[in-house]
C-alpha cells in the first residue's frame, strides 16, 4: 500500500512539475526562436500520462524507467534550465541556430516524444501483466566455450598490448581513443576483450551464486559476488561517462537478480560509488568550463543546463541538425546513409573502400563548430531522421530503434538465462538515451556489446566437452 501510495505521488508531482514548468515558460521566455517553447514541457506533461503506465506495467525492464526520466530531462529540465539560466545557446556553438531551425526543433521533438509515447504505450498494452523471468535466473550447463574463448581474448591482448589504453578502470584510464584509427588487429583485440569482459563476469558470477546456493556460509560469496560485481562494473571502453554508468548499472542490475534480499544495501551502494567516480572521471577527463567566470549555483546551473542540451539532444543541438540539413542538402542520401550504417561496424568499416569517409555526424559537427577537427557533439536522432526524411519521415530513425527495443524485450520475455539479461539489458540501456544518440552511434554499440557476445553465447550452448540430455 505504502509502494502504491508513493508511485501515484511521483506520477502527479511529475505531471504537476511539468505543467508549472510550461506555465513559467509561456510567461517568461521572450527570446526570439523559443517563443513555442513552452509546448515541450507542456507535451511531456500529456505524454507522462501513458508513459508512466509502461513504466509500471514492464517490471524490471531497465528501458522504461530510464526512457521516461530522459524523457524529463529533455522536455522539462532543460527547457526550465535554459529560461532560468537565460544563456539559451551555450557557449560552445560557432553561430547559432537560425529562427526557422529553432520553430522547426520545437515541432520536431513534439512529434518526436508523441510518436514514441505511442508505441511505447501500444508495446505496454499488448503486453499487459508482463512480468520479466529473469528474476528466476537458469545458469549456463557448461563453460567450455566461455573459457577457450577468455583465453584467446587474453592471447591477442597480450599480442597487442597497446588496447589496454582503450579500457578505463573507475577514474584511471578514461582516453578517448579513436577505433576507426586502429589497425584491424588492434580492433579485433578491443572487440574480443570487451568480449572477454562479459564472459568472464559471467562466468564468475553463476559460479558464485551456485557455491552460494549449496553453501552453509551464504553470506562469504555474496560479499564476493559484490567485491567482483564492483570491479567489473568499474571496467568500461573508452573514456565516456555514460559508458562507464551503463556497464555498472547492468553489472549490478544482474548481481541484484541473483539476490534479491541485498538491494537495499546494494542500491545505495551503487548511488555512493556510481556518484564518486562519475564525479572524479568527470574532473580528471578535464571538461572545459565555459563558465568559469560564474561560481557557486549559477555556475552549476549553465552547465548542467548545457550537459542535458548537449546528451539529451536539446532544443538548440536539433535546429543545429535542421540548418545542416539545409546546408547539405544536395548530399547524395543513398550514399551517405550507407556510410551511417556501415562505417560504426568495426571490421566493416576497414573493408569497405569509401572515398568519404564523412558520416552525417561528421557532417553535423562541422555545422556546429565550423570545423572538422572537433567532433565530439552528437547529432540528435530527430534531426538525423530529418536530414533524410524531412518532417514527414524524421521519425522513421526513432521507429527502427523502438522496434529494436521491443524485440529485445520479446526476447526477454521467453528466456531465463543470465547471459541473454545482461547484455540485452546494456544495449536496451544505450537506447533508452536514444533522443540524444542517432543510428550511426547505436550501430556502434550494438556492433561492439552485442554481435560477438551473442556468438559466444550461442556457441557455448551448442558446444561443451560433456554431452548434455
């Protein structure tokens, strides 16, 4: 009763949150281009209202919750940040959006989140009283696979030395280094390590939940399944924040499957260290301040303000997508989707000849500093859409990514096994910020979290040293 009592009061003080906040919108923004401004908070306040149902009806799916409180961020957060702070462009953009792109993003994300919530709550409805089997883990029968693979992973590692410095451990490591510049070895190590990682935490986990389960000491190998959730959890590629919040919510995520009776203590355990070392990480990766010259809570607000624009795929990274979608316009489409769709596949992108080798994000980024040397903003997923389906078919992209979801939570639904859990619960983790992401960096993380995994998963189920009934 308590738990019910405490989800409607969060259903109605979000709803209520967002009205206030399209209210002080409509009567205090007076800056040219974000006169509709209002109508994203005021949309998300409608949306919320099915959202949540999904929410509450697709139990231990990490994609909902994580949808919606994006979802927040994007369409009540940052428009409310952006009015208070009064700095509506950032500090980082070469020259800002035009008015047309700005009216354009309004009605762009509009029809975005409209969109979505309705899927979403269709998906929801059809699978009314869906309740996820994975709290009812089966481990996998055999390791034979899992540990020839490990060790080949661990060959080509210690061949290519080098490809430690594409992992972070916690607040050391953290370089962003560029995979598309390895060499095809190089890559292969990266690919079959990150691999490794998952199996090996795989492995040692179910190890441990089946000693637990026939131990008289219970207790000794669930603070090891802690100390070893933690360490792999600390384990990310690359230097980015949001990777390094995916593989420690995930790793977690499972290990609270596995006991249910410790998430009291494993939740805010997780908050304290997940909150330590984003912080740190976010300090030693040495982010350029733009607004050094403001302390205390206004210096916080501008850039967090500007953290939601720039993750989220805000107002003003959209309409910077709808003048880059004007100012190329004459680009070859067929073409430079195939380079979207191919390029982030590691492997591919090293045997396909392409004369460009320029993806739209590349071409976004450009736009956006006037610049090819940096390209570390991402282009939002409407405005991608909108560069190759103008307002009509801009949706299209976020469709294919929904649909994706939904096929990964069908799979969900008809397994028990903790391997399928764990890795289909990272990427569906990547695409709940799919607002902020477009294909070309999903590609990239389905290519480089999903395809060898699931191989090594499948072969490991048809192929052991013991022959199985």
């Amino acid at each position: 009763m308590n738990s019910e009592i405490v989800k409607q009061f969060v259903k109605y003080s979000i709803i209520l949150l967002s009205f206030i906040t399209a209210l002080y919108l409509l009567l205090c923004v007076d800056e040219e281009g974000f006169e509709y401004i209002y109508l994203l908070p005021l949309t998300f306040c409608v949306c919320y209202l099915f959202l949540h149902k999904a929410v509450e009806k697709i139990k231990l799916i990490l994609f909902f919750p994580c949808f919606a409180g994006v979802a927040f961020l994007r369409y009540v957060a940052g428009p409310f940040l952006l009015c208070y702070s009064n700095d509506y462009y950032g500090k980082i953009m070469y020259a800002h959006p035009s008015i047309f792109g700005l009216h354009s993003a309004t009605f762009l994300m509009i029809y975005e989140l409209i969109v979505c919530t309705f899927l979403i709550y269709f998906f929801s409805k059809k699978n009314d009283g869906y309740t996820d089997n994975s709290s009812h883990l089966i481990l996998p029968q055999s390791y034979f696979v899992y540990i020839v693979f490990i060790f080949i992973a661990a060959a080509f590692v210690f061949l290519n030395p080098s490809v430690i410095f594409f992992f972070s451990f916690g607040v050391w490591g953290m370089k962003d280094v560029e995979l598309s510049q390895l060499s095809p070895i190089a890559q292969t190590a990266i690919m079959l390590a990150i691999c490794a990682k998952f199996v090996l935490f795989w492995a040692l986990l179910s190890i441990i939940k089946h000693k637990h389960d026939v131990s008289t000491i219970p207790f000794v190998w669930k603070s090891c399944g802690v100390v070893i959730t933690l360490i792999f959890g600390f384990i990310y590629y690359g230097g980015n924040r949001a990777q390094f919040l995916f593989s420690l919510i995930t790793s977690f995520y499972l290990f609270i499957l596995f006991f249910p009776s410790l998430k009291k203590v494993v939740v805010p355990l997780l908050l304290i260290f997940g909150t330590i070392v984003f912080t740190f990480i976010t300090d030693q990766r040495n982010y350029f301040d733009y607004y050094s010259y403001e302390k205390g809570t206004k210096n916080k607000v501008l850039n967090t303000s500007q953290t939601i624009t720039a993750y989220f795929g805000g107002l003003t990274n959209v309409a910077i997508g709808v003048d880059m979608a004007t100012k190329f316009a004459d680009k070859n489409k067929g073409a430079q989707l195939f380079k979207d769709v191919f390029l982030p596949i590691v492997g591919l992108n090293k045997i396909i000849p392409f004369e460009d080798r320029a993806t739209t994000n590349a071409l976004y980024n450009y736009v956006f500093f006037n610049s090819n040397d940096n390209v570390s903003q991402i282009m939002p997923s409407i405005a991608h859409g909108y560069f190759y389906g103008g307002f009509v078919f801009c949706i299209l992209f976020d469709v294919f990514q929904l649909f994706f979801v939904f096929l990964l939570i069908s799979l969900l639904k008809k397994t028990c096994r903790m391997e399928l859990v764990f890795v289909f619960n990272i990427i569906l983790l990547r695409f709940s910020i799919m607002f902020g992401q477009n294909i070309t960096q999903q590609i990239n993380g389905i290519a480089m979290q999903l395809m060898l995994p699931m191989c090594v998963y499948w072969l490991n189920n048809h192929f052991s040293l013991t022959r199985k009934d």
